[in-house]
C-alpha cells in the first residue's frame, strides 16, 4: 500500500479538461499517485479535471476516486503532467 505523506494544505485551483475554471481548492496528503482536495466553492466538480498547484506553477489532470461533501480522494493520471 503506497504511503500518503502528511503535508500542509496547499492551495490549487480545479480547471476542467477544455480549459474552464470550476474553483480554487486547498489539498493535502500528496502522495505520488493522488491527493485529498477540499474546494472553497460548492460548485459541480466532474469525474476528471486538471489541478493546478499554486506553489509549483505546474498541473495534473486527476480521477475522482472518492467524494465525501466538499472532499474529494483524488488520483493523478499518468504522465499527465504540465509545467
């Protein structure tokens, strides 16, 4: 079972495949396949949708494994990363 790495929340922002900004978001527990994300707007979030990592200027396009209210278990595709 992969390790999830405790970290402190980051801020992000959820952007649909075509290029549409759906929210800003916050998330955690990074590990290298996904990461737990917590949107700052009740908005519709579909199943698949980049994440774009303020700290690092870079983005992911990502899976919704689980969704629990404003939580999302997320898991990054592979090799589906821009910088």
């Amino acid at each position: 079972m992969e390790e999830r790495k405790r970290t402190r929340l980051r801020s992000g922002k959820l952007v649909t495949l075509e290029g549409q900004f759906l929210t800003e978001c916050h998330f955690q527990n990074l590990a290298e396949g996904g990461a737990r994300i917590r949107i700052v707007t009740q908005t519709a979030v579909p199943d698949r949708f980049w994440l774009f990592d303020d700290q690092y200027c870079g983005a992911l396009i990502t899976h919704v494994v689980w969704r629990k209210d404003a939580d999302f278990g997320v898991r990054f595709a592979p090799d589906a990363n821009i910088a």
